[in-house]
C-alpha cells in the first residue's frame, strides 16, 4: 500500500523532528534512572526492571522463519490487550501457521496475559532507546506490526518505519486536547505517517486527524465490542431467576460507600428482598476487603468462602464480595443492573461487558473521555450520576421499574450489535499488503 508522498513526506520529518529527538534521548534515559531508583520501594517499578531484564533470555530463544509469517502486537496494558485480542484471534483463525508475538509495556498486563495462548512469544517492550529498538527488531524480524491504542515510542517507529515493516494502529482515538495536538506535540504527530493505516473509533478522531492532512485514516469503531460480544450471552438456567442482582464492577471506595448506603436505606430499598448485590472491587487488597465487609455488616459473605457455584451462592447470601481477579466478565451474566466503578475518579472501568449482556449501566461523572459511555447514555441506557442523592433516585427507577429497566438493557444490546465487526474490517485492509 502506498500513499502519494508518503516516502518523502517521512524524510522531511526527520530533518525537523532530530532536535525534539535529542531532548527525548535524554528524556527516556531520565526516565529509567527514576524507575530504578524506585525499584527497592515499588513493586510495580521493580516488575518493569526485573521484566526487562528477563527479557535478554527470553527473546533469545527465539529463532527467524522465514517459512512462515510474523505478526507482532504491541499494547500498553491490559486493557490495549483487549482491544488487540479481537484481531489477534480472527488473524489465527485465518492463518493458523502465522506466529504471533505480543509485547506489553505495564507490569499489570505482562503479569496476566503472560501465558496467552494464542502467542508464540509474549514479552517487555525494552526501553524506547535506538539501540534497543534496533536490537530488538533485528532480533524479532516481524513482518508486520500493529499497535493498540496510542502507546508511541518515537524510536520504535523509526526502526520500523528503516526497515519498512508495514505498520498499523488501531483502536485509536484522538482528542484536540491531546499532547500530540499541541505545539510542542507537533513533530511527534508528524510521526504517526509511519501507519499505512490508522483505524480509529469514530468518526470525530478521523476529522481531526484528516485536519492534519493525514489521509490512511478509517473509523472502524472499538475492536473490543467483537471481543465482548462473543463472551456476552448468558447460558441456560440464568433467565428466569427469582432474584435479581446488583453487581458492582471494578468498583473504589466511592462507589462501595454509595452502595452501602442503598443497600442500608429502607426509603430507597423497600424491595431489597427481591435484590442481591455483588460487589467486585478494583483493589483486593486485604486492607481493602476488609474495609467493604467492615461497611456493609454481616450480611456479606467472601466468594471464595462460598463452596456452592453462583446460582446456589445468590440464593443463600445476600451481599457477595468477590475476591479474586478474572471473573467479572462473567459475572455480568448473573445480573440486572450493573455499577462501574471509577467515575468518581480516574475514569470509568469497562462498560462494553455489562452491555453486551443487556445490562443498564450506572457510573459517575469521570466518563467524558470514553466515546461507549456517551453513546450509550445518548441512547437511554446508561445512566450518570453525581452524588448520593442521584444515585438513590437512578437506581429506585431501575430497581422497581422492571419495563424501564429492561427497555434501557434492550438498548443497550441494540447499541453493541451495531458497533460490531470492526476486527473483520481491520483484517481485510491488512491483508491488502499480500
């Protein structure tokens, strides 16, 4: 695939982007020297130095073959994982023999998706220095690249782009605010012509980067919407359930204290019997657990102290806290009304899975940056709110409305099958190379 000027176009960056790589140079090394000085005092900061490390013996073991392809997929965390995974299995499906390698930038993703089976080689992004990346890829010899979201590592792409290794992005989404749209961004922009296409999720981020006269651009929406919707049908025996269930997802202290003080509101609860709330916490930290029992009384009960499967565990308990990591996307099968945690500070958590399973979803103000959340409230089935007072009201209607609450899950549905098959659209334009 080529693009009118392209080539050239890319040359003349270099010749004003050079400067602003020196600063960065300095900037990068800087950058590792804090990290290691934190190591001793953060567990994060020394998972990124001892996973590098490790990496030295782990891509050595790799060998070159030239018989058969090479797809490598670079995301920052777990959540660019999620977004990539969609493509990664429809890629496999298509071409079994292809290899596929898959790096991490965070700690948090590397650590859960270590063993992801559908990759050959999982591993660390090294630090984003000339030598490393040149290494690397001379190391690697992929024959494509793609990558999730917006993790920019300007030597990276460089390397990428002398080898000519054709590059993508995808999920992307682009906001005027951003660093890149600023004056001192602009060389970094500039860089983004390495991608012989950028797939962003809608339509706003494709007019503003057209603005910038970038033309490899299509809205190809959220690729996590195929991967959600896949997972998000509730199995045999969970319709028709007497009870009805709350369940707090990726929830922080905000959200919980709010829950409690539902749960304990006779005004606001007259029906709770009718009601069971799960509650899966960001943070399961003991500390942590222990603070939440400590908020809702003896009416809580510990998943993992629970011997019963879920059906039998809804019925005899009335508040269950989840205390492990991997099973919420599961759990939203089991529910009626769904609370995202995180808007009352960060950003919301993931509103895709409860909606993929007809969930009306409740979260705080923080969601502006998050283009599912603001359709999905456009369209009547998420709802913001403030404070308590907001809170109690939303989730009196939801609760004791069983039409309204099942109108807002239809729309829902409705909202994720038309955002479906952006990792199909993707795969047929990568393809185009071949």
């Amino acid at each position: 695939m080529d693009f009118p000027g392209w080539e050239k176009d890319y040359r003349n960056l270099y010749l004003f982007l050079e400067p602003v790589l020196l600063i960065y140079q300095i900037g990068i090394r800087m950058y590792y020297l804090i990290i290691l000085m934190a190591s001793p005092f953060s567990r994060r900061a020394s998972q990124w130095i001892s996973g590098r490390r490790a990496n030295k013996s782990l891509i050595s073991l790799w060998s070159t073959d030239k018989n058969r392809r090479t797809l490598w997929m670079h995301v920052s965390s777990l959540g660019e994982f999620e977004q990539g995974r969609p493509v990664i299995e429809r890629w496999k499906a298509e071409f079994p023999e292809d290899r596929i390698m898959l790096s991490f930038y965070s700690p948090s993703g590397f650590n859960i998706r270590k063993n992801y089976p559908l990759a050959d080689l999982v591993f660390y992004l090294p630090l984003d220095t000339p030598k490393k990346m040149n290494r690397l890829l001379d190391q690697l010899s992929p024959d494509i690249f793609i990558l999730v979201k917006y993790d920019f590592w300007p030597n990276l792409l460089r390397a990428l782009h002398q080898r000519k290794i054709p590059s993508y992005l995808i999920s992307a989404r682009f906001r005027r605010d951003q660093y890149l749209f600023k004056s001192w961004g602009s060389a970094f922009l500039r860089q983004l012509r390495v991608f012989r296409y950028i797939f962003v999720q809608d339509e706003a981020s494709e007019k503003l980067l057209r603005s910038f006269n970038f033309s490899q651009v299509v809205v190809a929406g959220d690729t996590r919407v195929d991967a959600v919707m896949t997972q998000g049908k509730r199995a045999k025996g969970q319709e028709g359930r007497k009870e009805k269930v709350i369940i707090g997802g990726s929830t922080w202290p905000e959200e919980e204290r709010m829950l409690a003080n539902l749960w304990k509101s006779e005004g606001v609860m007259e029906f709770k019997e009718d009601w069971k709330l799960v509650i899966a916490p960001h943070d399961i930290s003991e500390g942590h657990l222990t603070a939440i029992e400590n908020l809702f009384g003896k009416d809580i009960v510990r998943f993992s102290r629970c011997q019963e499967p879920m059906p039998e565990v809804l019925t005899q308990h009335n508040i269950i806290l989840i205390d492990s990591i991997g099973l919420l996307s599961s759990l939203y099968a089991w529910a009626d009304i769904a609370i995202i945690g995180g808007g009352f500070g960060k950003g919301i958590h993931n509103t895709l899975e409860p909606a993929a399973f007809g969930l009306p979803v409740v979260f705080g103000p923080r969601w502006t940056k998050f283009r599912e959340a603001e359709s999905l409230i456009k369209i009547g089935a998420a709802f913001e709110v403030n404070d308590q007072e907001s809170f109690f009201s939303t989730m009196k209607k939801l609760c004791s409305d069983a039409t309204f609450r099942a109108e807002s899950g239809i729309l829902a549905i409705k909202y994720m099958e038309s955002q479906m098959g952006s990792s199909d659209l993707i795969i047929r334009r990568l393809l185009e190379k071949w």
